[in-house]
C-alpha cells in the first residue's frame, strides 16, 4: 500500500506540475499524458509511454482498491 501511496503522490506532483493548480486528474489529451509519462520519467516512444503511463496508473489503483476491499470489506 506504501508502494502505491508514493507513486499516486508522486503522480500527483507531475499533474499538478504541469496544470499549476490543484487537480487529481490525468487528462485525455494524448500529449498532456505525453508530458506527464516523461515528468514521470518514461521515455520510450510517445505511444509506448503513454500505455506505459496508464497501463501503471490502473495496476496501482488495482491494488489499492484490493488491498481497501480485503481490509474493509467493499
């Protein structure tokens, strides 16, 4: 869980970097998610980053929801 609290914080960061304001939201717009997989430091090729960025962002709210759902039952 402390795993994925620190990359979704840091993902945060990147987001906020980026819109310079207070968001949680990643943007569908291809080359804002492009500007925030580098931010979070993937440079493969811009397709490859961008489902490199969600394909991370979806296991780690994966496990998150898990780890919630077992502890709480929901």
């Amino acid at each position: 869980l402390s795993k994925s609290y620190l990359y979704l914080r840091r993902l945060e960061s990147c987001l906020q970097m980026e819109n310079e304001q207070q968001t949680h939201t990643l943007k569908s717009n291809a080359s804002e998610q492009l500007k925030v997989a580098r931010r979070m430091g993937i440079f493969s090729k811009p397709d490859d980053a961008i489902n490199q960025l969600n394909e991370q962002l979806f296991r780690t709210t994966a496990v998150v929801h898990q780890i919630f759902s077992e502890a709480y039952g929901n």
